[in-house]
C-alpha cells in the first residue's frame, strides 16, 4: 500500500493524465491524482488532500515551474465551469491525449490496430465551434475565488451559465464562454440583465419555485440563423412578450425565439409544450451540399465543421460503388445518410426516434435525394430478415450507435449479414472496441481513424473500417 499521508506536501513532476481525467505522478510512495487542472511536465508543490477508492488525491498548492505543454486558458472561468478542462493543455498535446485514449481502449479489448491509431485529425478552430448551446439558470450561483476576491458586491441568488462539475443545484455565472459564436454571449448578457431588472426568479431545484430554467441556443455554422429556446417553468405570456420584445430590439441576431414550458422536477431540458414566439422555430445548416433543418430538440452533430470531416472519413472507409446497397444504422436525422448517397444506389436509414426519422424524410424531401429511405424502430429488433427481404442484403453498412454501443442482437445479426465493409463511427472507443472484439469471427479490422470534435475536452470520435471475412460466421 503507498504510504502517502493526509495533509503531507510533496514536490513532484507531473508524470501523464489518466483515461480518467486525472493528472497523476509517480513517486517511490506510489501513484498520487492531482486536481487543479495539471499539465504533464509540471514541477509542481501539491498537499494530499484525501483518499477515495484507494486512491490518494492532492491539490495544487504552487506551480513551481510550468511544463511546455502548459498555455494559458482563454476563459477566465477556466477549472471552475465543467465547460472544457482541457484549455490550458497545448493542441497538439490534447490530441495525444485523445490518440492515447483509442489506443488504450484497443489495446484492453486485445484488438491490433493495423498501422496503429493515427493522431486524431485536428479542428480548424479552437474555439466558438458549438452550433448548440445548453445553459442553465440557477438560484444558487458558484462564485469563483476571483469574484470573492474582488470584494464587490455579488448576488448569490441569481446565476445564468453552466453547472459546476458534479453539482447540479450549483450554477457559475458566465458572463463570457469561447465555445459557441458570439452571438450566444449577447443573448446570455442580455437576458441576464432583464432577468434581474423584472425580477425574473431562476429555477430552483430544492423549493422548485421559480420562473427560469434553462437557456438552449442553436447557432448553425453555415447560415446566420440563431435560435433560442427560453425553458421556463409555465406558461407567462405577459413575460414572454417582454423578452421576445427584447431580443428584437437587442439582439436582433436572434433569427426565432421557442418558449417551452417545463414544470416537471427533472433538470433536463427537455419540455412539456413547445410553442414558436418568433420566426420559423427552426434553423438551417448545412453538411457537405445538404441542407439540414434543425428544431430545438433534433439531434445534430455539435460541430458542423468537423461533422463533415468525420462524414468524409466514413465515406472513404465506406468506398462505395454506384451499385451499392447501404444500411446507415442509428440514422438521426439522415446526415450520414444524405451524405452517402450520391456515391450509392440506395441507402437505407434505420433510427429509434420517429422524430428524427421524420426530419430525416423532410431534409432528403427538401435536398432533392430519391435514392434513400427510412425506417423507425429499435435496431436490435428491426435489423432481421423481415428487413433484408424488403430492402436486400447491404453491400456496406456504416453504423453510429450512442455511447453505450451495440446491442448484442445488433452485433450478431451484422455478422450473419456480413456486409463487404462495415463502417464503425463511435462517440466512445470504449463500446467501439468491445464491438469490435465481438465482431472479430465475421470481420477483420482494417484500419482506425479518430476525429477531434470537441477541442479542451476528453470526448474524441474514432472511425473504424472493418472488411468481412470469408470463412462461415
Ligand atoms: C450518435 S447519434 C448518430 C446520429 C447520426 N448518425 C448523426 O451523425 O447525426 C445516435 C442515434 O442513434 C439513435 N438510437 C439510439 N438507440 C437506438 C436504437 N436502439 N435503435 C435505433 N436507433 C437508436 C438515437 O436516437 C440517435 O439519433
């Protein structure tokens, strides 16, 4: 057992940070985590502050020298807002970090990686690369060690921003957030203000009072279109014409304005009843030649810019003929779908949300696409013989599952199909290659490639091509 102590000091290199999120050294005691947002490379004096599930744990109590790899973060609520902690890690080091984290999940699974797992193909831009936004009001604001310093005087009762890590009743106040365009930062600002003027009372999640819940943006990186989405816990129309008032008059970027109403108790924000103030109630973006009309709640890939990049991965892995039949497993709202479709004979889109599938029709309707079709249901279920009889056996399919990954029917009835290429693009190369290790009778791995959408954070996308094999499954 590491023989650390509560309370003792320790000078100390940061040696890496770990698949978990945590920087770590390695000391002749043992392994010590480092909170405090830690670079690799850093000299640093640390205090060991306790011990959780075997693990001792220090915070930072100098930074006696900077590691290389250490930048200055842009965000002054940097290590507060769970926003991005990884601002102030150089770009080319985060991506290490998310090669490192594809390889190590491989490498569990004992899978062999051919050519082994590249450096993730890097975004264009750093920061404002959100299209989507979720923030939330809050009645008890976390005030950051820079806002208590300042001795000036602070409400406490009243926050509009994103959550503290872990705490869901704690709201830190952003008055500025790289992530989205700036637009966003004009509505916030702006709606603040007018919260506080009236009187507008935040959410709050132990007396469940309040008028304010959440503040959803939808800011599409290739039009000028901005929605807002107002969640509030009822119905106020005397209220909402204030604010619809308002974001005319001040922030006439603004393009529609949707009031949903949520009085339930869940901090999601998902709502009850929906109803359009202003505009179309919708926005448009676009993602290769395909435009995509996106409502409040409509799953879109948060990063147009890299969507697409990840698209062409997958289109390459794919490398289709015009005579190829497609099966474009969890379809969405049909981009990966549309996407594919001028290099194919037909595509078939399969997806659980009636919703999305719906969109997925309007968007192939409204980009002239003939060749698609598709099918709501739960894969697991839908993915028989029923559905190869009616559309034919897929001559490549390209699956996008969500975080959890493959259903074990799913995995099995892919490889009594065995299609010629199957195209894995994952959110998680955990679930990615477990799959893929239970795939491995009927496929072989051919190669991996992963994408960075989401520049500061630890999420990276992988692509996967796996080429059936010829023996009996
Ligand atoms: C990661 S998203 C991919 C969407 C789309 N490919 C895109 O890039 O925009 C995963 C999708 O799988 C759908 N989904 C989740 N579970 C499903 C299931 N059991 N059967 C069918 N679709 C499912 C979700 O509704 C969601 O649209």
């Amino acid at each position: 057992m590491p023989a650390f102590r509560i309370g003792n000091e320790h000078t100390l290199t940061v040696d890496q940070i770990e698949p978990q999120g945590l920087a770590s050294a390695r000391l002749p005691e043992g392994t010590l985590y480092i909170h405090g947002g830690a670079v690799p490379g850093d000299t640093l004096r640390v205090r060991v502050a306790r011990k959780s599930r075997r693990m001792f744990e220090a915070e930072i109590l100098e930074v006696v020298e900077k590691s290389p790899l250490r930048v200055d973060p842009r965000c002054r609520y940097f290590g507060h807002c769970g926003g991005c902690k990884r601002q102030n890690l150089l770009y080319s080091a985060q991506l290490d970090l998310k090669r490192q984290a594809v390889e190590d999940a491989f490498a569990r699974h004992r899978i062999e990686v051919p050519g082994g797992v590249p450096t993730p193909l890097a975004a264009a831009r750093l920061y404002e690369y959100r299209n989507k936004m979720e923030f939330s009001f809050g009645a008890r604001r976390w005030l950051t060690d820079w806002e208590i310093a300042s001795g000036e005087p602070m409400r406490k009762d009243f926050a509009l921003g994103l959550h503290l890590p872990l705490h869901f009743d704690r709201v830190v106040d952003l008055h500025e957030c790289h992530l989205p365009p700036p637009p966003a930062q004009a509505v916030v600002n702006g709606l603040r203000a007018l919260a506080l003027e009236h009187g507008y009372a935040p959410w709050n999640t132990k007396t469940h009072e309040g008028y304010l819940r959440h503040l959803g943006l939808r800011l599409p990186a290739r039009t000028s279109d901005v929605l807002v989405n107002l969640v509030t816990s009822s119905h106020d129309p005397q209220r909402i014409d204030t604010i619809a008032a308002f974001l005319r008059r001040d922030v006439p970027a603004v393009t529609t304005f949707v009031n949903t109403i949520h009085s339930g108790l869940a901090q999601v924000a998902i709502g009850q009843s929906q109803s359009v103030v202003f505009g179309s109630g919708s926005v448009v973006d676009r993602i290769g030649p395909h435009e995509f009309r996106i409502g409040p709640s409509s799953f879109f890939q948060t990063n147009t810019e890299q969507a697409e990049r990840l698209y062409e991965l997958a289109l390459e892995f794919a490398d289709l003929t015009q005579d190829d039949l497609v099966y474009d497993l969890f379809s969405g709202v049909g981009t990966i779908t549309l996407f594919v479709s001028g290099h194919a004979k037909r595509v078939l889109g399969l997806e659980l949300d009636a919703e999305a599938v719906h969109h997925a029709r309007q968007n192939a309707d409204r980009n002239g696409v003939t060749n698609v079709a598709f099918e709501s249901g739960d894969i697991a279920e839908k993915l028989n013989h029923d559905l190869v009889r009616k559309y034919g056996e897929p001559d490549v399919v390209i699956v996008d599952p969500p975080r959890a990954g493959l259903h074990p029917k799913v995995v099995q009835s892919l490889g009594a199909m065995r299609p010629r290429r199957l195209v894995y693009v994952s959110c998680n190369p955990e679930s990615q290659a477990k799959d893929i290790a239970a795939l491995a009778p009927a496929f072989t791995l051919a190669r991996v490639a992963p994408v960075d959408l989401f520049p500061h954070t630890d999420h990276v996308e992988n692509v996967a091509l796996l080429l059936a094999k010829t023996v009996p499954f």
